[in-house]
C-alpha cells in the first residue's frame, strides 16, 4: 500500500513589540538571566496583567496580510499546565475566540501552485527558557522570556511533503518581516514551529493518527525531520503496527525523531476564560486604518520590480528576498540610479561583500545616495565597472564618498589613447611568447595581455578600448 504524507504546522512567532504582552519590562534578546522580569511576568500572587495595545495590532496587520478573517470581539483564556519554566502554572493564549481565522496562503513548487489554509492565529505569551547543565547535572530556569507576546499561526493539515511546508514557511518569514511584526529570526527563537505529521493510504480522506515534533527553529531540522518521520510511520505501518499519537524530539546528530511524552488534547488543558482580562473588540475602522497602513508585500513587490523596472523574476526574486535589500536598492533607483545598474551593483557587489563581512541585512548602514553617484560615475565615463567596483568597497565598509576617493585617489577614467598605445607597445614587445601563443590561437594569451595593460594603467583606462586596440595591433 502507498502511503501520503499529511502535516500540518503551529508557527510561534516573537513579536517585534518593545515591551512584554501584558507588562513594561523589555522585550530585548538576551541580557542575565532573570532581569527581564517584573511581578507580573514572573506570577507573583495578586499582580493584574494590562494587554499590550501594539500586539492587537500586529496581529491583526498579520491577519489581513495571511487573507483571514478579523474576529471582532475576541477574548482570552487560561491554557493550564505545569512546567518549571511556566511560573503561573497557566499560560494566558486565546483557545474559543482567535483573534484570526480562516485564512490561507498561496505557496509555489516545482511550478505547481496550491493555496495552504490557516484555521486561526491567536495571541499568547511565551514561556520562559530551561538551560540544562551538564556539568553540574542541573536545570537552570531564566524568565527573560516570559510574558515575550507571540503569534501562533496554525495551518490547516494541507500540506502533503516537506518541500511544500519549506515553501509556505518561506514565504511566512518573508511576509512577517516585511510587515515588521517580528524579525522571524529562527537562531533566537522569534520563530519556531511545532510539526504535526502523520500518513494516510493513497486516496483516503482520513487522516492517520499524527506524532508532534516541538519548537522546531531550523528549517533544513523540519525538512529533514518530516521526511524521516513519515518514513518511520509508513515502515511501521506496512509492518503492522500502530502509530502512537506523541509529541517526539528531533536529534540532528542521530537524523532521527524519539518519543518524548504521549501528545496531549485541548481538555488535558482545562481551558477557561481569562478573567483578568476583559474581552478585546475591534472596530471597522481600526481595521480599515490598518489595512490603508499596510506595507508593500513580498509578492506584490517582486511583480512591480518585473513591470516597472523590466527586472527579470530572478533578480526582482533577489531584490526583495530581504526587507532591508530591497530597501537599499529602492533608495538607489530614488537617487537617481539606473534600476539595472542598481540591482547589479546591489545583487553582485553589496552582496558579495555582506557575505565576505558576515553584515546581516538588518545591519546594512549604507547610503544609498552614495551608490547612485557611483553608478552615475560609470555611466558617464569617468570610471570603469573595475574600478566602481574597488570604490564601492571603500563605500560600503567605511562610508567613503565615492566621487572625493576617486579624485584623491587618481583612479579617474584614463582619456589619453596615445598613452594606452603606447602602453600596449610596450607590453607586447615585452610579452614575445605570449604574442606566439596567441597567434597560434590560444585566446588566454590575449586575456593575459589585456590584464597587463589595465595593470600597467592601473585600471584607468577603458577595457573595452584597450581590447580594441590591442586586437588591432596584433593583427
């Protein structure tokens, strides 16, 4: 019998608030353990939370961006559990009335489109962080954490492989980041996901039963652990057993999934409404000001770079890959510079560079200004691309004025031809073996040759002119 594989994902998502969800202390990374902590967050007895305004906003800025519907008046609940890094012995999260529901999301593989529904996103707060010792053979607990406000966005149980859950996850990231309610940065948490999968026959409408795999921040992990855990249910299934509905762990060293606990339901929870919190209701007009406020998106920005600036799919794909990219580049063609020439000197050069100095996009302090009047310089005729390239350099690591470093500099394009002939004279009559190899068609010789001129002019002349005139003294 062949086997479908079905998961379904809760994304948890940090969001980019300055303070916690129902308290003032600091939303910030890191910092010593248990300083980011108040009364309220640590759930000392006798404390009353007070929602934080700008996480109803976001949420619903994600919401209308993920296609769902805005629940108008929403409400809290207690989810009920203990755990050592939950202080309250509850987590305060939305179970009856979401804040979102019904949406969907449009994903793209191998040329195959396929809308992903949502079922809901509700508001929650986080948990705190246990950090286990093994030198001490102890748990430490830190709070910083506690009260952070997340999103969880839970999808219906659409998709059937990993590449698809790749795509939409992909996607999310892109659309969260450029909506600016989380930096969606998976190496400190902002974004993780619990991955439900479980497989069904061939044509059945069924679903089998699921195994759960938590808090999943990687996703080369997910894509691996998907695979690997349908592999594992459909063996034992041909083999007549039964899976067992469990959350499991994924261990990257082993490339294999292990039972933790037997995977709990909504009523193992107790759920109950919240009641120190009233419910939240949303007015049409706080939606439609959200919607008039909503940012340019990923998808709707790549086709405008493809229309308006004749872009091809590829490099629009690039451009806009990164909110703060597509940022500098549009800050380029806003000074003036050629859209082509900008997503060249931004795709090739400022990229090559933030990989060579490992600058990430949120850190990018570069002036856009400043990479227009490079362009211009080139296209004008006062340097070659070799030498914008070298300025743009100084540009980006030191904020060098391109057109004062290449005035101080002496690397203005060369316009003395008699000195480029002259100059390749010489690099011929010292250069007898090469001008053999090259007459005997061996077209490196003439590379060569061209090299040692630009060299010798130290880059400042015209390549292409020098090509020209070295090609016509050797024939």
């Amino acid at each position: 019998m062949n086997y479908q594989t079905v998961v379904g994902l809760e994304v948890h998502v940090e969001l980019a608030t300055k303070t916690k969800i129902f308290c003032g202390c600091t939303t910030e990374f890191g910092g010593e353990p248990n300083t980011h902590v108040c009364p309220v967050c640590s759930g000392m007895p006798g404390v009353l939370p007070v929602l934080n305004k700008k996480v109803v906003e976001y949420a619903v800025r994600a919401g209308l961006a993920l296609n769902c519907d805005i629940t108008r008046v929403n409400k809290f609940d207690r989810k009920n559990y203990f755990y050592p890094d939950l202080p309250k012995a509850y987590q305060v999260s939305q179970l009856y009335l979401p804040i979102c529901r019904n949406g969907k999301v449009e994903i793209e593989v191998d040329g195959v489109k396929k809308y992903i529904g949502i079922h809901e996103i509700h508001m929650e707060e986080d948990a705190g962080k246990l950090v286990h010792d093994p030198w001490d053979d102890c748990t430490l607990v830190d709070y910083n954490r506690c009260g952070v406000p997340l999103l969880e966005i839970v999808s219906e149980p659409d998709f059937r492989s990993a590449d698809e859950v790749t795509a939409y996850l992909t996607k999310l990231r892109d659309i969260l980041m450029y909506l600016g309610v989380s930096d969606c940065k998976m190496q400190e948490g902002s974004m993780r996901a619990d991955v439900n999968i479980s497989v069904m026959p061939v044509g059945s409408s069924k679903l089998g039963t699921r195994t759960e795999l938590k808090n999943m921040n990687s996703f080369k992990a997910i894509y691996r652990a998907i695979n690997y855990e349908s592999a594992r249910q459909t063996e034992l299934l041909e083999n007549g057993g039964k899976v067992i509905q469990e959350t499991r762990r994924w261990d990257a060293n082993k490339d294999a999934t292990f039972a933790m606990r037997s995977k709990e339901n909504a009523q193992d929870y107790r759920y109950f409404p919240e009641p120190d919190l009233l419910p939240v209701e949303i007015s049409e007009e706080w939606i439609e000001n959200t919607k008039n406020t909503m940012p340019e998106l990923p998808e709707a920005k790549r086709a405008r770079y493809v229309s308006e600036y004749g872009l091809s799919e590829y490099d629009a794909g690039v451009l806009t890959s990164d909110r703060d990219i597509a940022r500098v580049f549009e800050g380029v063609v806003a000074k003036g510079g050629s859209p082509r020439e900008a997503c060249n000197m931004v795709t090739g050069e400022m990229m090559k560079l933030m990989s060579e100095t490992s600058t990430l996009p949120e850190e990018l302090n570069i002036d856009a200004g400043k990479i227009a009047a490079l362009i211009k310089m080139v296209a004008d005729g006062k340097i070659n691309r070799n030498t914008a390239k070298d300025v743009f350099a100084e540009v980006f690591r030191y904020g060098a004025d391109p057109v004062r470093y290449v005035e101080e500099n002496g690397l203005g394009m060369l316009n003395d031809i008699s000195l480029v002939e002259s100059t390749i004279d010489d690099v011929i009559a010292s250069n007898p073996k090469s001008i053999e190899d090259y007459k005997n068609g061996k077209e490196k010789a003439f590379g060569f040759l061209v090299g040692q001129t630009m060299k010798t002019l130290n880059g400042r002349a015209d390549p292409q002119t020098v090509n020209d005139i070295l090609k016509k003294k050797l024939q």
